[in-house]
C-alpha cells in the first residue's frame, strides 16, 4: 500500500494539481495582509484566522479548491487512458481507489495548514507595513481544535467530489457539483437557515459558527468514510474504457 501511495504522490509532481494546492491556500494570507495595511487599528490575532481567514477558507475556496483539485487528480488518469495502464496492474483495485482517497485527503488537509502559515505570514507582513501588527497571542489550542473538526467534517465533501472525478471522464461534472455545492452553501449563509444544515458542502460553516460543531464534525467524518467505502465498491466494477 506505501508503493502505492508513493506513486500517487509522484503522479502530482509537475502537474497543475500539485500547482493548486500550494498556490490556492496563499490567498487568504494575501487578503489577510491587504485588510491590514488598510486597517486603522491593530486587531487581535484569534479574530483574523476566527473571524476572518477560516471563514473565507471553509465557506468558498476550500469546496472550489478541492473541486478543482480532485478533477484534475481524475484527469491524469483519464488523459492518454491511463486507467488501462493501472488496472491492468496485479493489483487489487480497492487498493488503487483507497489510495486515491487517502492522498487527496492528506492534501486538503495540508492545503488547510498552508492556509494558517500563508495567513500568518501575510498578516505580519500586513501589519508591519501598516505599522498596525496583530495584538495577542495566537491561539494554538483553538486553532488546533478547529482545524480539526473541519477536517473530519469535510470529508463527505471531499469523497463526494472524489467519486465524481474518477467516476467521470468527463472534467464538466465534478466541476458542476463543486459549483452546485458551493452555491448552495453560500445561499444557506446568506439566508442563515438551519434547512440545509447536514449538507456536506454546508458542514464547514456550521462547524465554524454553530455552538457545539462536534456533532457536525463527527457527521461529515462518518458519513464520509461510508461514503468512501461505497465509493470504492462502485468504481471496482466501473467500466473505464
């Protein structure tokens, strides 16, 4: 499975996928550092990741990045029919499919860490320039709580938008499900309606603003991983030709 795992990983290297993920996460920092050359007063760290950063991340760049993300992750394969090639391979094709997943996970959720560094690092450079520096200390364990949560509840999302990338030659529809998705997310924000609430693409914002987001979390976390089981059953017996 680590062989695998490592030619997954070495499929990204020089492709637009592995270009994605380490340029997407820098732009909350970008804004973070923007509001901070124009703030007229020096805030509190805890509020711009809380308030500012994660928000941004959760509610619209995180489902549009991983859409982007696992489409092009499904485009390699389906590019110069690639999947004649593997699953000619003696391997088991539950594997091929698991380690897919496991990869695309692992980077949304280093895509999620590089989206505190960028962010950390924009607002000081923000606030040096302001002469306005963010006041506080970080809050490590928060931060660290909530990031976590919000991994375990975007991964329906992130198994949803897997299945449709591999599922499809098509690089059209896991792009239209990203998009639906997020809309949908976005309306729910906007009207603040609790209707949508287990939505996968709503969960995020509900684990950042709801009172107690571990339920949410431990749905999303759940929900994903039998997604993802039922995932692997269906493209085992799909026809890729």
């Amino acid at each position: 499975m680590i062989a695998i795992l490592q030619v997954e990983i070495r499929k990204l290297n020089g492709s637009l996928a592995l270009l994605l993920a380490v340029l997407a996460p820098a732009l909350p920092g970008l804004l973070a550092g923007l509001s901070l050359i124009s703030a007229d007063r020096a805030p509190q760290w805890g509020s711009i990741f809380t308030s500012f950063v994660l928000p941004i991340w959760s509610l619209f760049l995180l489902p549009m990045v991983v859409a982007a993300f696992t489409t092009l992750v499904g485009q390699i394969e389906y590019r110069a029919r690639g999947w004649d090639h593997l699953l000619a391979l003696p391997i088991a094709r539950w594997k091929l499919f698991l380690a897919k997943a496991i990869v695309v996970l692992a980077a949304t959720a280093t895509m999620t860490l590089l989206v505190l560094l960028f962010a950390w690092v924009g607002a000081s450079i923000g606030g040096a320039i302001s002469g306005h520096a963010p006041l506080g200390a970080l809050p490590w364990a928060k931060l660290a709580r909530t990031v976590l949560l919000l991994l375990a509840g975007t991964t329906m999302l992130v198994v949803i938008q897997l299945w449709a990338a591999l599922r499809f030659a098509s690089f059209v529809i896991p792009l239209v499900v990203g998009i639906c998705g997020t809309l949908v997310a976005m309306a729910v924000a906007m009207t603040r309606t609790d209707q949508a609430a287990w939505f996968p693409w709503v969960l995020p914002l509900k684990i950042l603003s709801a009172p107690d987001p571990v339920h949410y979390a431990l749905f999303g976390g759940i929900g994903g991983l039998i997604l993802l089981a039922i995932m692997i059953g269906d493209l085992g017996r799909h026809d890729f030709r």
